[in-house]
C-alpha cells in the first residue's frame, strides 16, 4: 500500500500526517522543495480538536516537490488530491499524468464543483472518487496543523463508475483506522451539491461581513439573505433536477450553529490575502442559472463583491 497525498496544506497534512501515524507509507508531493525538506527532517506537528498535540516522525513520511523529483518506480495505490480547486492546472493536470499507475485510484477533497470532470478527462480510465469533508484543519506552518474541528468524511465513486465501490470501501477503512469518522456515500453526487449550496450560502457572506459562522444567525437582515441565497439555488438545482433534501435552509442554519466559532475557508482566504474559492462555488450556480436562463441575483451579486475584494 502506498498513498500519495498531493498538496501539503491544511487537509493534507491532516489526513496524511494521521495516515502515516496509523501505519501506512504516505508521500507527500508538495508545490515547493523547502515544504518537502522540512517535512522530512521534522515531520508533522498535528494539534487535535481536543488540544492533544501529536508529532508524526519525519522517518514515516516521504515529501518531495511536486514535478521536480521525476517519477517513483513504485505508483500509489492512492492518489490524494488536497489543493485547492485553482491549483489545478495544466502543470498539475501533467504531473498526475505522470505518477498514476495501472492501479491507482485518485480522491478529490476540494469544495465547490468542476474539478471531477476536469480531472476525469486529464485522466481517462483512472477511477476518481469524491471526498466531502466537515473536518476543520488549519495549517499553522509548513509542517504544523489544527484539526480545529472533527467531522465525517463520506468517499464516493464519481457517478459514472458505480462498479469500483469496493475500492472506496477499502480507503474508507484505512480512513476509519487512522482516527477519522468516514464511511461510504451511495450518492456522493447528491453530497457534493448539498456541500456546495451550504458553502455557497455561508462562505461568501461571512467573507464579505468579516464574521464568524455563527454570527450570521444574529439578524433578521442577515437571516434574509441566507435565505434568498438557498432558495435560489434550489431553484437552480430543481431546474437541473438536482436531488436535495426538502430542509437545506434548516440544514445551513445547523451548519452555521455547530460550527459558529469557525472562520470559514472564504473568510480565511480573504483575510490572508489568498485567491478564494468564489468562482467554483457561487461562480459555477451562476454559470448553471444562466444556462437555464434563471436570475440568481443574489449569488451573481455575491460573486462578483467577492472576487473584487
Ligand atoms: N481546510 C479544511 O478544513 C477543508 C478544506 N476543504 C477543501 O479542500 C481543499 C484544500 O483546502 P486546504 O487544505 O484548506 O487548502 P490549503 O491552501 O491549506 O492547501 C493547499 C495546498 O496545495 C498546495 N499546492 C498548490 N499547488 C500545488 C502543486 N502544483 N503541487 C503540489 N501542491 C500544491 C499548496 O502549496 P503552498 O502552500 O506551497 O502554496 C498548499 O499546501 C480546498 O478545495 C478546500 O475547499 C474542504 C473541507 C475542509
Ligand atoms: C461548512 C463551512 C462553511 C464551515 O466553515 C465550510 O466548509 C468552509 O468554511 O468552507
């Protein structure tokens, strides 16, 4: 078993510090060759959600620069991706064509939609899986995460390659066995699109207000415009006869309460001065109103506040 994790940052330090604790060979292809050293001489410093810190020896973990390093003799059985959606470009689109094997398996962590597709036609044949996460990791430092929140991670297979569940099943177990809550999505389509409305409501509001999740329930005002943000992208969804479930708004607001110290992902990204992910989250219900001829003024509007912070 060799697991690849693509993109040493917050999720991939999570979930490939704690995959090479529990024991499996993880190797970490990071974007630039000072991250790779330093992962190999110190490892990773993993702070837990209840404060409990733990240090993953750099000797149970491989990092090399993404690109730079030629080819393993040996392809993963596992390829991880965890960048960002925008990191996913024709140089990345290459060096995976380069690393996968006849028996690799790739899973996709990122938020929003449109990198499945763009990845299955980079690599045609190789079976891709879905990942949807509630955890909550921060990357401290190039070798230092927090696991700020735990969550459930569900694995699915991408829609149209229902046969090869069984491996899916086989990494939710290596998953399970590294301290993570996964399990297996029969409809991981079906996640993807109740991720994507529940960040496409929360991110760009609290983005653009400067606010925790929690404080955006503190309002009526506030509360009005989550609601017009769900209720037109269900309207979108039902154009597309997208399945959601009939409670989403309800749904937002338990996320935004169970989760109300966090600084979302959009608003962390702002505050760093980092791309965000607007384009592939209330970009792609735009793009999909207008193809329908639907008004979503209220995502077009978002989107575009936004993208000219
Ligand atoms: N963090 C979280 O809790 C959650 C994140 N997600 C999703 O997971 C995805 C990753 O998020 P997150 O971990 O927070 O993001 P980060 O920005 O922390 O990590 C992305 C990593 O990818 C690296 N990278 C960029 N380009 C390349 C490349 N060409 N080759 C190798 N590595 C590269 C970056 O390197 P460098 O730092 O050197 O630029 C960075 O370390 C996002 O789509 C996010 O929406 C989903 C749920 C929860
Ligand atoms: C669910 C939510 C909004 C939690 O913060 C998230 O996924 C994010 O911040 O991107």
């Amino acid at each position: 078993m060799q697991i690849d994790i693509i993109g040493a940052g917050a999720l991939g330090l999570l979930f490939g510090g704690k995959l090479a604790a529990s024991g499996v060979p993880v190797r970490f292809w990071t974007r630039t060759a000072e991250q790779a050293a330093k992962l190999n001489k110190e490892g990773i410093r993993l702070t837990e959600a209840d404060g409990s810190t733990t240090f993953v020896n750099g000797k149970r973990l491989k990092a090399f620069p993404a690109g730079e390093s030629g080819v393993p003799d040996r392809a993963a059985e596992w390829l991880v991706l965890t960048t960002k959606q925008r990191h996913i470009d024709a140089k990345l689109l290459s060096f995976l064509k380069q690393i996968v094997g006849p028996e690799s398996k790739v899973v996709c962590f990122q938020n929003g939609i449109g990198h499945l597709e763009l990845i299955g036609k980079a690599l045609p044949g190789i079976p891709l899986y879905a990942a949807i996460t509630t955890e909550g990791a921060k990357r401290l430092d190039e070798c230092s995460v927090n696991r700020a929140g735990q969550g459930t991670t569900q694995i699915g297979v991408n829609r149209d390659m229902a046969d090869l569940e069984s491996h899916a099943e086989s990494f939710v177990k290596l998953l399970v066995k590294a301290g993570f809550t996964a399990l297996l999505s029969k409809d991981i389509g079906r996640e993807v699109y109740r991720k994507l409305l529940i960040n496409a409501v929360i991110n760009p509001l609290t983005a653009l207000w400067r606010l925790n999740n929690g404080q955006l329930l503190e309002n009526d005002e506030r509360m009005g415009l989550l609601q017009q943000l769900c209720d037109e992208g269900l309207h979108v969804y039902e154009a597309y006869g997208i399945p959601h479930d009939a409670d989403m708004f309800n749904q937002i607001v338990k996320v935004c309460r169970s989760t109300s110290t966090n600084i979302s992902s959009m608003l962390k990204d702002v505050q760093q001065g980092a791309p965000t992910e607007i384009d592939q989250i209330n970009g792609k219900i735009v793009e999909m109103a207008h193809s329908k001829g639907i008004a979503v003024p209220g995502h077009e509007m978002v989107w575009r506040l936004v993208r000219a912070l």
